[in-house]
C-alpha cells in the first residue's frame, strides 16, 4: 500500500468517526437552537411549541389543569400492577417503573434498539405472556403510567460503539427528505421552528422525545412516539412505517440522545 | 365547413389509432414498472404515498376496461415512483449537509 493510500484511508476512517460522534451532534444541535431561540432556554423544549409561543402556552397550562391523560395514567397503573399467570409481573423487569430515563438502549445481544414499548412485551413473553399490539391501547397506557413514574428523571442514554451505526441510521432518517412535499423532519423541526403551519406552531427537535405518550386532542387518545412519526411522514406525503420498526426505533433513539440531560415530563396533553 | 369536417376526420382518426396501441398488456406493464419502482423506494424508506393510490386507481381503471384512464394514471403512477427513487438516491449525498455544524 502507497503512503498516499494509506493517508486517504485514514482520511476517510477520521471522517467515518466524526459522522458519528453523538454528543458533538447534540452540542451543536442544542447552539442551533440556543442561536435561533435566544430568549429560551434549551430545557424548555420539553414542552414542545408551548416553549414557543406564549398565548397556546397560557391555554395549555390551563388544560394541564385537569390533564386529559389523568385517567390513562390510573389504568396504566392497574395494568402495571397486574400478575402475570406464572405469578410474575412488571415490577420483576421495571421495579417501580421509573425507567424511561435510559430508553431506548442499544442491546449488544440483539443488535438492535430496545425502546420501553419493546422492553414490555420482552417482559411479557419472557413470562410466557403474548406480546401487546404495538398500536393497541394497554401498551400506551402502560407506557403512559411509565412514563409519569419517570417523570423529573433525566434522560440518560448510552451509545456504546456497536450502537453508532443504529444511532446514524436514525440521524439520517431525520435529515433526509421524503414524501411528494420533500420535506426532511428537519424542515419542520430545525428550519420552520418557531414558525406556523396553519395555526400551529412548530415545535423544536431538543425535547421532541421527553413528553410521550401524548394524549393528542386530536386522536382523543394517548398514543405513542411512533403514532406520531407514522403521521408526520404521511403528512409529507411519504409512506409511515409499522409502529417499533426498525427504522423508527433507530430515530428514536437519535432524537432521545438530542435530548440527553432534559427531564422527562410524561405523559402530556397536546392538541 | 368541409375543413373542419376534414381536420375533426383526422383528429378522430388520430385519437383512433392512439387507443389503438394502447392494449391491456401495455398498461399493465407500466402499472408493474411502476410497482417495481415503488417498492424500490419503498425499502429504503421513501415510498410515496401517492404512488400507491396511484396504481390502486390504474388497477381499478384497467380492471373496468377504461383504458386510457388507466393509461393516464399508471404514467403518472410511474412519473411519481420514479420520482420517489430520485428522492432516495439523492437523499443519501445531501443529508448531512442539513445538520448543523458541530
């Protein structure tokens, strides 16, 4: 091998290693918005486009009032606190349940994303239990008691070096337009931040993953991350994927480790 | 008068012989091209959804004998998957130019 070829593969292999170093990413993701939303701050986009505009906001926190997912976090409560038939339970795989704050993981053995939604129904048929439809009401319910239980905790996520490649599949699912509108998930959430679709405000990518499940106005539901990536994409035009595919476990975990070190403040209300 | 009679004979014979070509086969090959291009974007996550109604309406067109309907639609079914796989394929150059500086 030339010295010239071997200065270009450790070129390209420097390159490889900067595409992928996650909390660079997430360094220059939080100026992006420290830039573009001077007078707030990065941990207040855990509350989404309410961080953004101050008249929603003021109707918001009166809807927090009486929070529409109140009673999804009671029965996600009784479903937690259910016996399987071999005498086991959730608490045998989550303790208390407060474990959001370190979903998704990348497992080593599967190789592969697990988010909570995948880890329940591995606790489920690990105790001879069929797994819980993905779209179905139990599992957001159960993640909706999770997720309030986890409350305050601080999102802390690890990716380990077998976990970088998952991680930049789901960065460029982000970055990368799709649908007949082209539009990138960054469009929205980076570029037309701050600014209105219709009557909505578009909320920031910091925090996008802090708050769910979300009981959406709109669905008269809670319902999980992935029910909202399925939409954003058709509402591109682009085909939505099955809820925990791999794709969208990918960008999940990408848009969790954006938001390493903010609270989690699940389950919410959104319109 | 006998002009216009003469030029309508020959637009009539004109669209004659263009739904003439067309054939059942010759639809529904462009309706299976733009399947195959569909499912190529498809599986790198930049299926249009437009392109699916698309074939479903040509289907449907050609399965009531509309054959210039289905015609019209599945060229545009083919124009849109097409235009999904350029998506994909340029998509995998620019995408890290939309992420912010480190």
């Amino acid at each position: 091998m030339t010295r010239g070829t071997v200065c270009l593969v450790a070129l390209l292999a420097g390159a490889g290693s900067a595409s992928a170093d996650p909390e660079s990413d997430r360094q220059a993701l939080a100026r992006y918005f420290e830039q573009r939303f001077p007078d707030v701050e990065v941990a207040a986009h855990i509350d989404g486009a309410y961080a953004l505009n101050a008249q929603t906001r003021e109707q918001w926190l009166a809807m927090e009032d009486f929070p529409p997912y109140e009673f999804s976090v009671d029965d996600g409560e009784v479903l937690f606190g259910a016996s399987f038939k071999d005498g086991s339970g959730y608490q045998d795989c989550f303790g208390d349940g407060n474990v959001k704050a370190h979903f998704p993981y990348f497992d080593l053995k599967e190789q592969s994303v697990v988010t909570l939604e995948l880890a329940i129904n591995d606790c489920r048929v690990a105790s001879g239990e069929e797994p819980l439809a993905y779209d179905g009401e139990d599992i957001a319910l159960l993640s909706a008691y999770m997720a309030f239980t986890s409350r305050d905790s601080v999102i802390d996520i690890e990716v380990p070096p077998e976990g970088l490649a998952a991680y930049e599949e789901g960065k460029q699912y982000y970055y990368s337009r799709r649908g007949q509108l082209n539009f990138s998930c960054s469009h929205c959430h980076m570029q037309m931040s701050g600014m209105k679709l219709r009557a909505e405000t578009l909320s920031a990518t910091i925090g996008h993953v802090t708050h769910w499940p979300v009981y959406r106005l709109k669905w008269q539901e809670i319902g999980p991350l992935h029910r909202r990536f399925k939409e954003c994409n058709e509402q591109v035009g682009a085909e939505g994927l099955e809820y925990q595919s791999e794709t969208y476990r990918n960008l999940e975990y990408f848009l969790t480790y954006m938001s390493q070190g903010l609270p989690l403040n699940g389950p919410a209300s959104r319109k | 008068m006998k002009r216009f009679i003469a030029l309508s004979s020959m637009l009539f014979v004109c669209l004659l012989a263009q739904a003439n070509q067309l054939t059942m086969e010759s639809v529904s090959e462009q309706i299976l091209q733009a399947e195959s291009l569909h499912q190529e974007a498809r599986t790198v996550g930049h299926g249009w959804v437009v392109t699916l109604k698309l074939i479903e309406q040509a289907k449907a067109a050609l399965a009531d004998d509309q054959l210039i309907k289905a015609d019209e639609l599945s060229k545009r079914a083919l124009g849109t998957a097409l235009a999904s796989v350029t998506q994909s394929i340029k998509e995998k150059r620019v995408w890290r130019s939309r992420k912010p500086s480190s």
